[in-house]
C-alpha cells in the first residue's frame, strides 16, 4: 500500500500541504504552496521517532527530508498544524507501521551539525565553545548571508524599500545617536561580531573603541576590516569575555545582539560588570531578542516552561516556535537565552541603572532575515560549497521560521538605553529624539 496517503491520514488528513514519499507515492493537495518530500526510509525514520518539530528538523538538516516551495507560507501555515503524537490517528498508523515494520522507530544518529557541549551552563569555556559552534563557521560564509556590511543583528528600516546595507547603516547610526557618542570619547562594544559597530562609531563620530568578542574567525576579519579602514589607531579588537575587561572606564557601552548569550543565572553579573565600567552619566545600549509575557493567569505556565526550555518563544504549542526552539538549541545558538524584556528592566533598575528609553523593533527583525533568506537562497551553491549542505540548511530553516515568528508576535526585539545615573544626575536632556 502506498505509503503518502497512510502518513497523511495519519496524520489527520485535510492538511494544507503535500507529501511525497521515497516510495513514489503523493498525498495532499496538488496546488499546495509547498511540499514535503520523505526522501528515504531514514526520513520517514526521523519523523516517526522524533515527532513533532525534532524530527522534521533532523530530517531536513540531514537531507533525508526536503521542504519545496514557500518556505515563510510553509511556516506560517504550519502553526496551526499539530504534528505530535497527541494529533495521529490511529487506524492509518498502524497500518503504515504495518507496512513499514518497527524500525521505523529507530532513531537514525542526529546531524553532526547538531551542538553538544559540555562543562557547567554559562562557565566561560562552555560559552567559548557555544559561541565557536555559531559564529566560527566561515567568514566568507556569513559575507555571503549578511552583504558587505557584516552585521549579524536587526537591520533598522524606514521603508520597505530601503536597501539591507542603508537599513543596517540606519541601525548603527541610531545606537551611536542613542549612546551619544562624540569625538575623544570611549566606546566598549560587547559581543562586536566582525567589528562593523567599533568602525561605524570610529569613522562617523570620532571615538576611540574597543571591540571583544569569543571568537577568533570574527577577531581576525575584525582586525583586518579595523586596519584596512585605516582605523588601527582607534579601534582595538579582542579575543576577551566581558567579565575580563577591566581597563574602564569607557563612556559608553552598546551590546547588540549578544545579551542572548548571557543566561539568566548571568544577568545579574553580566549587568553589575558592564555598571561597574561606565562613569557617572555613562550610557549603555542593550539590543537584544526577547519573549513576550505569558498570558495573565499563566504565570505557573510560563515558569514551567522557562525552566524546561531556556529558549522561550510563544505560549502554546505553534509548530514555528518549537520548530525554532529545538532548531536554535541544538544547532544554531546552544545555550541561548531568551527573556521577557520587563526582566531586564528591572533587574538594571535594581543594579543602579535607571531606563529612559525602550524601542521595540520587531517587524524589523522579520524584514531582516528574509533578506539574510535571500541572499542565502541567491548563493546556494557557494554557500553549500563553503560549509556543506547540512549548514547551509540549518542556517535557511532557522532564518526563515525566525522570520515568521517574528512577523507572528512569538518573539521580540528592543533596544534597552539605560544610563548610570548618580544623585539624580543623568546626563540626558529632558526629551529625547533619536
């Protein structure tokens, strides 16, 4: 019997997708908006052993399952699709595992893509090696997904038709307007990725900058870019935690996209230290991904799940959430973090810090990464030949359900500024206009 139409059924049939499976057989609409090929019997393997969002992601980093048509449609579809045990109907599995045999649900060996760290969360060397697996992939790689101005964060945008280099161009114009920055001053940027912000900050407004990172690939491109810009005398990149710094004081700070890293066992640290190199009326910038507040009433929920999934997205069961939390934990950003903004207010209000500005940028995000989606897409052949097919489709899946949950709510992004305000003394006008 033919094995498509089994595993639609079994799956509650009526599904706004196609399957097409190793035996030939189809099942589903035939002018759906994508299609889902089972390449094999170790695909079906994946899917069956691993329901749900595990099993689908394995299957298509492995290539033993592949994802034809729009993938953002796909995504947004699929979450309200529930392809957990819980949803299967019985009859026609049975009568695919008939068909099949048992060892359908052997779980084949996971991706070699897959993370798989050690030593204590968030000790230093565990963070070096989370933060090796993601960001020492190749350089020449992430040129080819981020464009020629090398950032790695939200992009800002005043139209849609803004190119992705003005758009990003706009975003460290706005943290340098937002830190102040003026010639002779000195800026620290946590987490610099390829030392686009350090440069931004030195070329257009004078500083002096100090860039680190846990990365050497970025370190070395950093330096390189630093000195071919002519910038070596002012901006220093380093190979360095942020709780080894101690040459403050600097008279601003900015963390873009690196606050995901810290953990929440950390944040506490993480804030004291950046509190601990600014001076009185020094500014910090923090940019970073957040998830939305649980639902009143779903406190007991929401801390629940906060313990069993350190990577939070939306309350419920959508498949693009879970899709991106297993994908993100296991191959993209192990260890990442995610925490309702609100968190953080507070606990840099209670570390001395007083907030005077919050901007949330999340459609902004979304616009972001389709195009970071784009450019993967146009340079598929040499992005495959510089880090295999395996990579290029973790980072094409996890972009694009980023996207989607971006544009749905599931996740958030806000730029935090935050000053270190001593006897009422805050150094800010009296209203502010980035």
């Amino acid at each position: 019997m033919a094995l498509a139409p089994l595993l639609y059924d079994a799956l509650g049939g009526g599904l706004p997708l196609r399957l097409e499976m190793y035996d030939g057989s189809t099942a589903g609409p035939s002018d759906a908006f994508a299609t889902i090929r089972i390449r094999s019997e170790r695909g079906l393997a994946r899917f069956l052993s691993r329901p749900g969002e595990l099993g689908i992601v394995r299957g298509y980093v492995s290539g033993d399952v592949d994802i034809e048509g729009d993938l953002f449609t796909m995504l947004e579809v699929g979450a309200s699709i529930d392809l957990s045990l819980r949803s299967v109907r019985l009859s026609p599995a049975l009568e695919l595992i008939k068909q099949t045999g048992l060892g359908v649900f052997r779980s084949p060996p996971p991706p070699p893509e897959e993370a798989h760290l050690r030593g204590g969360l968030h000790t230093r060397a565990r963070d070096k090696d989370a933060i090796s697996h993601h960001y020492n992939v190749s350089n020449d790689f992430y040129r080819l997904v981020l464009g020629p101005t090398m950032v790695y964060s939200c992009a800002v945008w005043t139209s849609t038709h803004d190119t992705l280099e003005q758009a990003q161009f706009a975003k460290l114009d706005l943290v340098c307007r937002k830190l102040n920055l003026s010639a002779g001053m000195r800026l620290l940027d946590v987490g610099c990725g390829w030392g686009s912000m350090v440069m931004h900050a030195a070329q257009h407004y004078g500083v002096d900058a100090v860039g680190i990172t846990l990365s050497e690939e970025q370190a070395d491109l950093a330096r390189r870019r630093v000195a071919d810009a002519g910038l070596a005398d002012r901006v220093d990149i380093r190979v360095q935690d942020y709780r080894d710094v101690n040459d403050g004081p600097f008279d601003a700070i900015s963390s873009i996209g690196m606050f995901e890293h810290v953990g929440r066992k950390r944040m506490e640290e993480y804030i004291r230290d950046l509190y601990a190199l600014l001076p009185d009326q020094g500014r910090l910038l923090n940019h970073a991904i957040s998830r939305p507040g649980y639902p009143q009433g779903d406190h007991l929920l929401g801390r629940a799940k906060a313990l069993t999934r350190r990577l939070a997205t939306a309350v419920g069961s959508d498949v693009t959430s879970r899709v991106e939390s297993d994908l993100i934990q296991r191959y993209v950003f192990p260890d990442g973090e995610l925490h309702e903004v609100g968190v953080l207010v507070s606990m840099l209000q209670e570390n001395g810090f007083e907030v005077r500005h919050l901007e949330s940028l999340r459609e902004h995000y979304d616009l972001t990464l389709r195009c970071w989606v784009a450019n993967l897409e146009a340079n598929w052949e040499s992005a495959v030949s510089l880090v295999g097919e395996g990579r290029a489709r973790v980072w094409r899946l996890y972009m694009a359900a980023s996207a989607v949950n971006f544009a749905l709510g599931g996740v958030q992004i806000q730029q935090v500024l935050a000053v270190k305000s001593t006897g009422g003394r805050s150094g800010m006008p009296l209203r502010t206009d980035f």
